[in-house]
C-alpha cells in the first residue's frame, strides 16, 4: 500500500479534515487500480478514469492520472522501445531536451542517466499537463529537471494548441497539437483550446550550451522545433529522437521529406530501432519510406561511436554507414 511519504510528494500533506475525506475514495480507487497492476490502456482502466473524471473535482483527478502515470513508468507498464536507446545517446554530466515532455517518460529515464550533475530541460506547453507532470515528478524522485511552460517552435508567438476530447469529457493531452497558423482547427474532433507561448529553443538557450540528446514529440510541429533549433543542433550535433508522422506534419504546412532534408544538409543519418531479437539500430536511406509513421534517430557522425553495439549487423559486422546524403 502506498506509504504516507508517497502522498506527500504528491502534495497532499496539507489538506483540512474535509478535504482529505473527500480525497479518500479516489485514492482508494486508485490503490485498486494499483495493487491490481492493471494494464494501462485496459477497459478497467479506462473506466476508472472515466467514473473519477465524472464524480470528482478536477483537481483529484489530475492527483489520481497522476499516480497512474508515475506507476506505469516506474513499473514500465508504459514503455517505448526507443527509451532502450537512450542509455547508448546519454551520458552522466550531460545536458538534454525534453521537448514535448507530456508526462514526464522520457524526462524519467533521461533524468537517471544523466544523473546529479546533469540537466534535463522539460518543455511543455499545456497548463493541465504540466500541473500532472509536477507531481509525477515528485513521486518518481525527478530532482535534476527543469518543467518549462514554453511550446518550442521557430518564432516568438503566442499560439493556440488543441486538446481533443474523449467520450467523458475528459482531455486526452498526450495528444494536444498546434492548430493551423490561419487559426482554423486542423482536426475535426471536439477539443478544447489553450493557448500558449511559443518560442525558439535558439532563443531559450542564447549562449547554447553543449546538448547531446534532444527528443522531440510534438504531433506534427517537430519540423518547427527544428528550424528552431538551428544553432544548437550545428554547434552540439546532439542526437535527435522524433516521432515523424507525415500527415501531422502536412497539416503545418510541412512534410517528412522536408524534415528528413533538414538532417541531411547537416550530415546526419537517418535510423530506426529494432527491439525485437537482436536489438539494432537499422540505416534507412534518405528517400526511403518517407511515409512511415514512427519514430526515427537523426544521428551525426560524431556521435556514432555511442552506438557503436547497436550498428552491429545480425552477422555481427558492422553495417556501412548510410548517410542522408
């Protein structure tokens, strides 16, 4: 059962008697959801959240998404296979980029690597998300992390970002994205609208600092970050994890060609991870499945040798380098 400590860094240790009886059955629910180890997306789960969104105030249902999150990342009962690669990108002392953070995944295991003298710079944008990261932080320890409450973009703006809807009424904000420039909504579910500062991470991060890993989830804006971006990515050549999906990046008046173009003038390569049997890093060619939906590595050449294990072929030799060019 989680201990009194637990509920503390979640905040909760100043409460009024009221207060805390009416915080006592979502935490039981929770400790339910919990001791089960119910999977993350499972319908008990869904239903869960559903019947906490509906019954109790905001503010508990963020505490109880909250806790869910932390459990389901220290317990990697939600886990990307990429966060496999991450050990190889990042050493200790280093500093890094979080960009889209949502709930703090990647912040998680980022934080880890580069230990106690190392940073991780947190961006995320919508209010609600970040009010669920801070407390997931707080559970998990997070302690060498900066959460900051910029988008990151090519230009100083504000902007409206879009967070759909699910059947409840609840906001699914791991799934908010930038509506269009032209301020017309470029999905057509229902969604709520938060709006929010943008701004450059070259401009964040003016005497640009040495960075040696930058992951960037962002629903379709990730070529905006990395027009941003510029000058930290020439100068540190940090190794780039992004989630690429080519109809997203339309709707920004991109495309994936484009993005991947923007890694090869500045010499990167383009891979993709395979976890299952041998895991490997896989070279993909610059004009090749530009269509594909997932998650690429843009990596420079001087950071090539980190991955030097992952770049073995199932023969165990090393592949030729396959460069954007």
């Amino acid at each position: 059962m989680a201990s009194p400590l637990f509920w503390q860094r979640a905040g909760l240790q100043k409460r009024t008697r009221g207060e805390l009886i009416s915080a006592a059955v979502p935490r039981l629910a929770l400790f339910a959801i919990i001791s089960a180890k119910v999977a993350a997306n499972s319908p008990f789960r869904q239903f869960a959240k559903r019947w906490l969104f509906q019954l109790f105030p905001d503010s508990l249902y963020r505490l109880a998404q909250a806790c869910m999150m932390a459990w389901d990342i220290r317990t990697r009962s939600w886990y990307e296979p990429e966060i496999d690669v991450l050990r190889y990108a990042v050493r200790p002392g280093e500093q890094v980029l979080d960009v889209g953070a949502n709930f703090g995944i990647y912040t998680y295991y980022l934080s880890r690597l580069v230990g106690a003298n190392g940073r991780v710079y947190a961006f995320e944008p919508i209010p609600w998300t970040r009010s669920v990261f801070k407390v997931v932080a707080r559970l998990l320890r997070i302690r060498n992390a900066q959460l900051v409450p910029l988008g990151c973009g090519d230009c100083e703006e504000t902007v409206m970002f879009r967070i759909p809807r699910q059947p409840a009424g609840a906001v699914s904000a791991g799934l908010a994205y930038l509506a269009r420039r032209d301020s017309q909504p470029s999905r057509a579910e229902e969604a709520l609208e938060v709006e929010a500062r943008m701004t450059p991470l070259d401009s964040f991060f003016p005497s640009r600092g040495d960075f040696s890993f930058l992951k960037c989830d962002v629903e379709g804006a990730e070529l905006l970050v990395f027009k941003g971006a510029v000058k930290i990515i020439e100068s540190s050549h940090p190794t780039v994890l992004a989630e690429v999906v080519p109809r997203r990046l339309e709707a920004l008046a991109g495309s994936a060609r484009e993005l991947v173009e923007f890694f090869r003038a500045r010499d990167y390569s383009r891979y993709v991870y395979h976890a299952e049997d041998q895991p490997r890093l896989g070279a993909i060619d610059a004009d090749a499945d530009l269509q594909r939906e997932g998650n690429y590595l843009f990596i420079h050449p001087s950071r090539l040798e980190r991955f030097a294990v992952l770049l073995q072929t199932r023969d165990g030799e090393r592949p030729v380098r396959d460069s954007l060019k």
